[in-house]
C-alpha cells in the first residue's frame, strides 16, 4: 500500500473530538486517512466531513475540513491517504 500526504491538522476541538485538516489535495467520504506525527499514529476511514458547518462528500485541496477523529490529534500532525 502506498500513502500520499493530503493535509496537516490545523486544529483540534476536544469534546466533539473532532479534527479539521489543512487539505493539499481533494479527499472524499470513504477515503481511508492515516494520522501520523506528535505521540500519534492511527487509520481511520472518512466517515462525514464539514466545510464551514456544512456537511459535504469531498472537500478540496486548500480548504479546511473537518472530521470526526478517533483519536486526539495535535495540529502539524500530518495526513496521509492510504492507497491500495
């Protein structure tokens, strides 16, 4: 499997545990995203996205998206899209 860097994590808000990722490259619900850099190191599939309150079903490099994550991030966190 290959990875490509799509984003870095921008913020992070903790109760919602919800992550909001500077993309560098389109991304889309069902893509399945690894996390890595600051204490963490995990894989999860893009199961919703926001842009600006706004659900949506991709999201565009030079955007933000936000996305429910399973883990605490830490902005600079890198993300990569795994491909099979």
């Amino acid at each position: 499997m290959s990875e490509e860097l799509i984003g870095t994590i921008s913020h992070y808000f903790a109760k919602p545990q919800v992550g909001v990722v500077k993309l560098t490259a389109d991304i889309k619900v069902g893509d399945t995203l690894r996390f890595s850099g600051h204490g963490v190191d995990f894989q999860q599939a893009v199961t919703s996205m926001e842009l600006d309150h706004v659900p949506v079903e991709t999201a565009s490099s030079g955007t933000e998206a936000a996305m429910k994550v399973d883990q605490r991030v830490r902005e600079g966190t890198q993300v990569y899209r795994i491909m099979p």
